[in-house]
C-alpha cells in the first residue's frame, strides 16, 4: 500500500472516529481540555505507528487502545514529565497535514447540533454516575454501553481478558444502579418540573 493510501486509509478513519474518541476521552479525563489533548496525542501517537496495524478492519479497537494506553501512561500516573512520540520529519509533515485535511470536519463535528442533543438526552444525572465509577469499572462501561463496544473488542483495547470484561461490567453496571437510585428523588423532580 502507499504512503497515499495509507494517509487516506488513516484520515477517514480518524474522520469516522473522532467523536467517539473525544467522549471516551472526557469520561476518563473529566475536563474538555485534557480529553482535546488525549485525543490529539493518542491521533499523534497512531500515526506514529500506523505501519503495526496488521488487520485495517481491527482499525477502530487497535484505535482506542493506543487512546486508552496514552490515558494509563499520560494522565492517570500524571508523569511530571509527558512522553515525546518520535515522528520523523516525513511523519510530522504528513501528521501536520491530514490534521489540516481534517480540521474543517472537526469543526462540523464540535458544533454539532445532533450530538449537543444526544448528550443532553443521556441527561447529567447519568453522566455524572458513570463519572463517579472507579475508573476499570467506568471505562468498560462507556466502551461497552455509550461506545457500542463488543466485550472482545473491550477485552482487545483495554488488554484484559473478555471475563474481566464481564466481570467489571456486571459489578460497574451495579454501581451505576445503586447512584442513579441515590439520585431517584432529584430525578423525579425533574420529571415533574417539566
């Protein structure tokens, strides 16, 4: 494949799954800020390596684990000092351009009306329970639940094995029933409001 094929190949993914990476990325990093910064370190970052995807239909796992993987190494530990991708200057120029290519869609995208209803839908009761999740129960949910996520798929981007994934669903799926249900009262008031 060339250079050329693989920069589309790579752009239209990137293209397909930006918002998705913005969401799961604010649900782990809880600020708009640093959600903007991972995912534009984990675009760097798979660009970088985009010669180690073997399958292009595994494309979207492969993906969000090197999101997920730049969140664990970036963000939880808080390193003092953050980690440099080393791109060659090939790399960087071709980075600097397809993120230029693809900066009028981001723009569509952040200001989009369809997905400013889909988040106000979801409601901020059940934004802030799974916010509340401890961070391996919080992450398989939104992969799984908000993201669509198969439990292989889940297994595949978070390194563990599928039973975990069930595991931490099942237990995560149980918290975020017992803070909606803490959160019930406020939740019936608001339905009454309206």
């Amino acid at each position: 494949m060339t250079n050329d094929d693989t920069k589309a190949f790579f752009g239209k993914g990137i293209e397909q799954h930006i918002d998705a990476m913005y969401s799961v990325a604010l649900r782990l990093t809880r600020k708009g800020a640093d959600a903007e910064d991972l995912v534009a370190e984990a675009v760097a970052k798979a660009w970088g390596s985009i010669h180690s995807l073997n399958d292009r239909a595994r494309f979207r796992p492969w993906l969000f684990r090197i999101l997920h993987n730049t969140f664990v190494s970036d963000y939880r530990k808080k390193s003092v000092r953050p980690t440099e991708t080393s791109l060659d200057d090939n790399d960087e120029e071709d980075l600097a351009g397809l993120l230029n290519e693809q900066s009028d869609d981001f723009l569509v995208w952040w200001s989009n009306p369809e997905r400013t209803f889909f988040n106000d839908l979801l409601g901020e009761q059940l934004l802030a329970a799974i916010d509340n999740l401890p961070e391996a129960f919080r992450t398989v949910v939104i992969l799984v639940n908000v993201e669509g996520f198969t439990y292989d798929e889940t297994a595949e981007v978070l390194g563990i094995a599928p039973g975990t994934v069930r595991s931490r669903m099942k237990r995560g799926r149980t918290l975020l029933q017992k803070a909606l249900w803490k959160q019930r009262p406020t939740l019936e008031g608001n339905r009454h409001e309206t």
